[in-house]
C-alpha cells in the first residue's frame, strides 16, 4: 500500500488504466483541495497503520517492540516528506502554495491591526473617490442608450466647417432625400423639437415634446409600455391627432391611469388621442420628452426649391443600420450623397458636411460634460496614486522590521519568488479590504453627486443615471487589485533583496539595503508632494476661473428680477397679430402687480445663448449667403432695457409706436458697431435680417445702441448683438420679466393671476428669480470647483502624512547619529533645524517638479473648456507657499522627538 504513495503521477494513471481521465483528474485535484482536512486524516491514518504493521513484522521476526519501531522508521523513510510526495500527487502544488499564503497573509494582517487599519484607511479614501467620479463618468459617458441594440442606431448631422458649426439639424428637403437615396440604413426617422401646452385638468402645464415621424419608434426599437406607438401612416396629413406620453407625464398628471390610451386630451388647444406610453426606461438624455406627436411637413416645408425651406434646418435624423453594413460604411455613402445635394443646392449645401455618428456618441456630445470628466477622473487618479505612495512607503517601514523573518525563510531554502508571492498576497488582501470599504463609501459620494446635479432639468436627468451598479463594482474591484499591485511590488522587491550576513548579525544595523529603501520612501514622498502641488494649481485655476466669471459684469442687473417663459402653441395664438396682442396684455397687467417695478418681454434672457441670425448692412458690397455676417438677435419689448439694467449709449430705445405698419426699427450693442461699421456713425444705418420664411427683406434703421450683454455664462469677449422691438416682430415663445421692489419671490402668484387674467388656459414654466438663476448658470463650475479643491485637499493631508512618516523613520534610524551629536555638544535646536532641513529638502524637490508640470494646466484647460482663462498668477506662488507650510507642520512633530533622544541610552542601545 505505501508503495502508491511513491508512484509518480504517469505511473499512476497506467496503473489505474481507463477508469479515470485526466479530466476526471483535474476535477478530483481541485476538489481535494476542498476535502484537505478529511483526507489528511485519511492519509495520517494510513500512514500510521502501515508503520504498525510493520512493526508488527519486525516483532515476529524477533525484535523488541522498541527495536521493531525505530527498524520500521528507518524502511518507511521521513513520514512528512511522504505526505508532501502525496499531497503533490493528490492535488495542484500552486493552490497549495497559494492557500499556504493566504492564510499565512491573514495571520499577518491580523497580528498587524494598527498597521492593517491604516491602509485599509487610505486605500478606502482613494477608491472612494475613483469609483465616486466613475459612477458619474459611467452613467452620463459609457451607459448606452435605452434603446434596442444601440450600436446600430446612429445620428446623421451636418458639420459647416466655415461658420464652425457642428451637429446641426438638417432641413426637411434634406431629409427627404437621404431617405430617398440612402441604401445602408434600414429605415431613417424625423424629430423636431416643440413646445406644447397640457390644459383640460388642473392648471395648464407646459411640456417638453417632439414631433416625431412614424417609424421613429420602430427605427429605435422601443415599445409602449401601455397601447402602442405610432404606425406607418400616422404621420400624414390629416392623422396628427395623436399623442404618445412619457411615463412621468402619466404617473404626474394623469395618476398612472391604465384607461388613458384611448382618451383625448387637450394639446395645444387641439383635442389628441392618447395612443400609448412609453416605458420609464426610455429617457433619452438629448431627447428627454413629455409628449410625442406626429411630424408632418407642410408643403412649405418640404419644397426642396425654398431656399427659405433649405436653409431651415430643424430635423433631427435617426437611422438603423442594415445588418453587416458599418458606420464606416455609412459615411461613405452618406458622404457621397451630400456631395451631390452640394452640387444641385450650392447655394445652401455647398459648405456642409454629413456626418453619421451613433447615437450614444451623439448624445455624449451634447451632454458636453466628457473634459470636465476627463480632467476629475485624471485628478482621482493622482489622488489613488498617492495614495499607494503613501501605503508603499509604510510597507517599506514594516517589512524593514521583518528583515529578521525573511532572512530565516531565504536560509532555509525560500526562493526571491516565494518571498515576493507572500508579501504580495499580504498587500492584495488588504487592498481587497480597502476596495470593499471605499465601494461602501462610494455610495455616499454618488448620493451626494445625484443631490448636486439637481439646477435643471437635464442635470437631473443626467444624475438618475448615476448610480452603483455592476460595472461601478468592477470598477472599484479592478482599482483594487491595481492598486495592491502598485502600492505591494516595490516594498515586496525590496524586502527580497535580502542581505543575509546583516539581517542575522544580532544588534547588526541596516546596511546598503536599509540605505536603498529609506531612499525609495524618500522618492515615493517626493512625487506625492510634485502631484499635490499639480492638483492644488488645478483647483486653484478652476475655482479662481470660476469665480472670475461669477463676479464679471455681465452687462446687465438681475437683482431683484422675476422671469417666467410664455409658449403660444395653441391654434387661436397663430396669427402674429394675437401672439404680439397676448404679450402686451400681460405686460400692462404685471405693470399693475403690486410692488412691481418695471414689467417687459424678451425672446431669450441673457446668458441662454440666443441663436444667431444673418444680416447685411445696406451700401455694404453684396457677399455669398453662406458668407453673410452674423449677430445674435433677440425681440424684446420696449422697457426691456430698463427691466435688467442695460444702458443706453447712444440714440433711443423702442417706443410703443415701433408696431406693425411703422418703419422697422433695430437697436444693436458697441461690439456690433466697432466690427461691422467701424468708424461709422450706427445711428441711421439700415440692416436687412434673414428670415426663416420665405419672402421680400425687410430693411430696418438702427436707432439706438445699447450695452453688450454676455450671451452665455463665463463669456470672454462679447459677441455682436441684435433687438427688434416684439410689437414688429412677434414671436411664440418668450420670457416674462418683472422688476420687483423687494422680493421678487413675492410676486409669483401675482404673475401667474395676470398671464391667467389674459388666457386662463395659458401655462406659466420656469418661474424663477433671475438672480438664483443665473447663480445656477455656474453651478457645473462650482461643483468642479468643489470636487478638485477636495481631492487636493486630500492628496496634501496625505503628502504630508508622507513627509511625516519620512521624517519620524529617518529620526528612529538615526538615533544613534543624534545620540553622538549630542554627546558632542549639539543644541537642541540645532537637532530640530537638521531634522526639519531634512523634511524642507523633500518638499523643496517635489515642490519644484510639481510647478514644472503645473506650468502646462493653463494652456491645458483653455484647450478643454470654453472661455477658460485665469487673470491672477498668484495660484503659483500661493500653492508652493501652502504645500512647503504643511510640509514643515508634518516635520515638527519628528523633529520635537529628536530633540528628546538621551544621548546615554542611544549609546548604550548600540
């Protein structure tokens, strides 16, 4: 029987023949490994048994008992190497080994708790804030849309490479055509963005919607969760009214009411058959809807020989991809189609360029968010790496003091690899422990991210899809592990270069080996001071840039102003003449609102980026279309002006008498005058604007000039600025503005009494004071702002609790150094300045470093957000400042311990 103890492995298999494969063999090795009690007991009982009958043999052959024993010792050979022969037969020696390490690694954990804490600690910190930013980066960057196989859905826009216009819309002709003559899409949808009005129960609500065509659905892939979506043919005249909800808008106003589908609700004033609605996971960042309607095109829309209809560009295009054709595929085709609308149309497709872009891609785009995100990822990056500095360097002091240990299990026969093996697993196992506390961590910094992104309604949408969920897990398993193996390789190689002769000299000091890990740590605090000094200018540049931009004059007074938004979408508001009455009315009856000022009307508030309109200025040289000069253009009402403050530098404003009939009247800002009527008197000047429509120009004179206004939060240079007075031009949608004499707040009711007083079924959105909503304008920026200052914050604590842990070993080792200097007559304070000179040099060299790559930030975030520029170069003297001040605090303590080193026990330790 002892006999197959000893057979090797292929000799084994012959002898058992076919009864079991090597499958079977692996399979019963790896589930040995999980009987190893029971089947030890087997083998030490067996063993035992066969040492008992052999003494037995030996008895019978005449020996003592106690002869017999020590004979059959002797014939059996050493008991333990036959279990190790065994156990390397019986099961996989790497699994062994492995299992040895674990549970040797925990046995060192556990004996080391403070130590162990610690970098539980630290490491829990830095995962935190990496897995943290993941989950945002993860729900707004790398979640796929809600649709059905996403890959395949793409977004065709229009680039204009000479306005430096990208991912418009297109025009219904345009539209039409791809249609028509693509051959790699299954089918190609339509949707254009509308307001629409709710009314018929409650107050009157104001709605996101789209007008979508047929297939839109069908080309996403998406079902209804209640009725059904639109099908082929709902989106031709004379069958448009119907309406698909979103699951909110159900839930919100309609109480979840399963027997909606079929009813009608009054849209817009128009009676609409509700046909279905939506599922609560279709929620399309870029296209997030209350309500879907069919597309249908007028003829004007649709006339392909319009210039007017060419060059109205409000479709927005979806297309499903043929099964094997490529997105590559696809922009080729649609590459060669808009060069042939190019050379039919010149006159508007000569400069555009189609683009076929999937619809996760487009929607990342949009949401304009991917280097905000880059630079936060970036920045906990730096936060985890010196974090793992950090950690090594206090790995590097504990296995210093298991020099001893080490030195005895390479002298027994311990190879380099083993000894790396076991000290890795060590590190492993506690960063294992460290991922899993700072992914619970993690859960209160996603849920302080989803509070933060609360200043709007696509913020809102934007935080429902930060949430932990499987691949956030991995996430934060993966930045685990990489960190174990980023903060244990170091100190692991180093402990395994292992100086025998010194580590067992008793009372022996560190030799050149000592020597080479006190430099280590010493390299490792240094870079953490460099990546410190990195994220603080960061930090600082974002939240001097920030505040920058708060404090700028942005040209006009919001304190003190009311606004709230005014779409007409209803059918008895289509005649302009009824929308400019609407408008008039309810700005003479909030001029009447007690503790109310100045009441007006804008198409766009300041900072909301109203869109740009071509023009040309009479007697100029006539130029292509395409080249025609731009200006941002608003319609106001005649007190506008006075409502927000914005100055009056030269003419008049517009009077109750510029209406329809009157000669046309514009008011424009200085910048508009110093680009385009440079040394000109503006006054009396006459400019035609373009018109979506079709039909004659109209010239207006400018009669007045006004302050430049910003157009957009944080704008740098003011942009060339155009007003037509509301009473010539009225337009659907506006803003209403009331100048209150207190509180503003106070007036809510009040202006929603008197918009009602005018159309009771008119709803009234966005009311809001325009000074908390322009402080939202900044809210993204704060929140960068916030989240940089306290990762830098963090990676200074740490750099300093670096420095300190530097600094109180540099002390302990040279004990013996301090003790004789100060038997030779060295103050105190001269042991204080050595010891603090020494914790100055680290920070000196990292600072320097530090500032070297600091230098490059600026250039760095002007190329990654929009009008980025810091006024004050104060930032890199303050941050070096504040980095060597921590650095001397972190020495203070180290060096007031050296101050205390008796001279008399120093020596005698040695």
């Amino acid at each position: 029987m002892i006999a197959d103890f000893r057979l090797p492995v292929a000799d084994w298999k012959k002898s058992r023949g076919s009864e079991m494969t090597w499958l079977r063999l692996s399979v019963s090795r790896f589930m040995a490994q999980f009987r190893r009690r029971r089947l030890e007991e087997q083998l030490a009982e067996e063993l035992a048994a066969h040492l008992e009958m052999l003494v037995e043999e030996k008895v019978r052959g005449g020996m003592t008992p106690e002869e017999a024993r020590y004979a059959a010792r002797r014939e059996f050979g050493g008991v333990e190497l036959t279990k190790e022969n065994y156990r390397d037969q019986r099961g996989w020696p790497m699994l062994d080994a492995l299992n040895q390490d674990l549970r040797y690694g925990l046995r060192m954990v556990a004996k080391n708790r403070g130590l162990s804490a610690t970098v539980v600690t630290i490491l829990a910190l830095g995962v935190a804030a990496n897995t943290t930013i993941f989950s945002l980066t993860n729900g707004v960057l790398l979640r796929r849309p809600a649709v059905h196989e996403p890959d395949t859905v793409m977004m065709v826009v229009t680039n204009n490479r000479a306005r430096g216009w990208s991912r418009l819309p297109v025009s219904a002709p345009d539209y039409l055509a791809w249609r028509e003559q693509n051959r790699v899409f299954e089918s190609m949808a339509g949707a254009a963005s509308g307001d629409f009005t709710l009314t018929g129960k409650g107050e009157p609500e104001r709605l996101i919607g789209w007008r979508v065509s047929a297939n839109y659905f069908r080309v996403l892939g998406v079902s209804a969760a209640l009725g059904r979506a639109f099908l082929p043919g709902d989106d031709q005249p004379g069958h448009g009214n119907l309406v698909v909800l979103s699951h909110g808008l159900w839930e919100r106003h309609f109480g979840s009411d399963p027997s909606i589908v079929g009813k009608n609700v009054a849209i817009n004033g128009e009676s609409r058959t509700v046909v279905g609605v939506l599922p609560t996971s279709f929620r399309l960042m870029s296209f997030f809807g209350d309500v879907w309607t069919p597309l249908i095109f007028t003829p004007d829309d649709s006339n392909a020989s319009s210039l007017a209809s060419r060059r109205n560009n409000f479709v927005f295009v979806f297309a499903r991809l043929k099964p094997g054709v490529t997105s590559t595929s696809a922009q080729a085709e649609m590459s060669t189609i808009g060069r042939r609308l190019a050379r039919s149309y010149p006159d508007t497709n000569q400069d555009l360029e189609i683009r076929v872009m999937s619809l996760q891609q487009y929607i990342v785009e949009d949401a304009n968010v991917r280097p905000a995100l880059t630079l936060l990822m970036g920045a906990v990056g730096f936060v985890l790496f010196i974090v793992c500095s950090n950690i090594a360097g206090l790995l590097l002091a504990r296995n210093l003091s298991r020099q001893r240990e080490l030195a005895i299990r390479t002298s027994l026969g311990a190879r380099t690899l083993r000894i790396v093996r076991q000290l890795l697993v060590e590190a492993m196992l506690m960063g294992l422990g460290g991922g899993a506390l700072g992914f619970l961590m993690s859960f209160g910094g996603t849920h302080f991210l989803r509070d933060s992104l609360n200043w709007n309604i696509w913020t809102r949408l934007m935080a429902s899809e930060v949430v932990v969920d499987a691949r956030v897990l991995a996430f934060a398993l993966i930045a685990s592990v990489l960190a174990a193996l980023l903060f244990g390789l170091l100190p692991a190689f180093q402990a395994a270069k292992i100086d025998l002769n010194a580590a067992l000299k008793e009372g022996g000091r560190s030799g050149s080996s000592g020597i080479g890990k006190h430099r280590a740590r010493s390299s490792l605090v240094i870079s953490e001071i460099a990546v410190s000094i990195l994220l603080l200018v960061g930090a600082g540049l974002m939240i001097r840039a920030t505040f920058d931009q708060v404090h700028a004059n942005p040209g006009f007074d919001h304190q003190g102003v009311l606004t709230a938004g005014v779409s007409l979408t209803s059918k008895k508001y289509q005649q302009v003449e009824k929308q400019s009455h609407f408008f008039e009315q309810s700005i003479e009856r909030l001029t009447h609102l007690p503790g109310a000022g100045v009441a007006a009307a804008t198409s766009g508030l300041p900072l909301s980026g109203s869109p740009q309109v071509r023009f040309r200025i009479e007697g100029q040289a006539t130029v292509a279309p395409d080249q025609e000069p731009m200006a941002r253009r608003y319609v106001v009402s005649p007190d506008y002006f006075r409502a927000l403050g914005i100055p009056l530098v030269q003419g008049r404003t517009f009077h109750a008498s510029d209406r329809q009939g009157a000669p046309g009247v514009v008011l424009v800002n200085p910048i508009f005058v110093n680009r385009f009527l440079p040394g000109q008197a503006a006054v009396g000047q006459r400019i035609s604007i373009e018109r979506d429509q079709a039909g004659e120009s109209q010239w207006s004179e400018i009669v007045g000039v006004v302050g430049d206004v910003n157009d957009w939060p944080g704008q740098l240079h003011y942009q060339p600025q155009i007003y037509e007075c509301y009473l010539q031009q009225p337009v659907s949608t506006m803003t209403l503005v009331v100048k209150a004499g207190s509180d503003p707040a106070a007036l809510a009711s009040g202006l929603r009494e008197a918009v009602w007083s005018v159309d009771k079924d008119q709803p009234v959105g966005d009311l809001e004071v325009m000074s908390k909503w322009v402080d939202e304008q900044f809210s993204g920026e704060r929140l960068m702002g916030t989240l940089l200052a306290s990762f830098a914050a963090l990676a200074l604590a740490l750099a300093a609790l670096g420095i300190y842990g530097v600094i109180a070993y540099s002390v302990a080792q040279r004990s013996h150094e301090i003790g004789i200097r100060m038997a030779l007559g060295a103050e105190k304070g001269d042991v204080l300045r050595l010891v603090v000179r020494q914790g100055l040099a680290f920070a000196a060299v990292g600072v320097a470093i530090g500032l070297l790559g600091a230098c490059v930030l600026p250039r760095l975030f002007e190329g990654m957000f929009q009008d980025f520029k810091v006024s004050s170069g104060m930032i890199f003297v303050i941050t070096p400042l504040v980095v060597t001040g921590t650095a001397l605090v972190a020495c203070v303590l180290p060096a007031h311990r050296a101050t205390k080193v008796d001279p008399k026990v120093a020596l005698r330790h040695e």
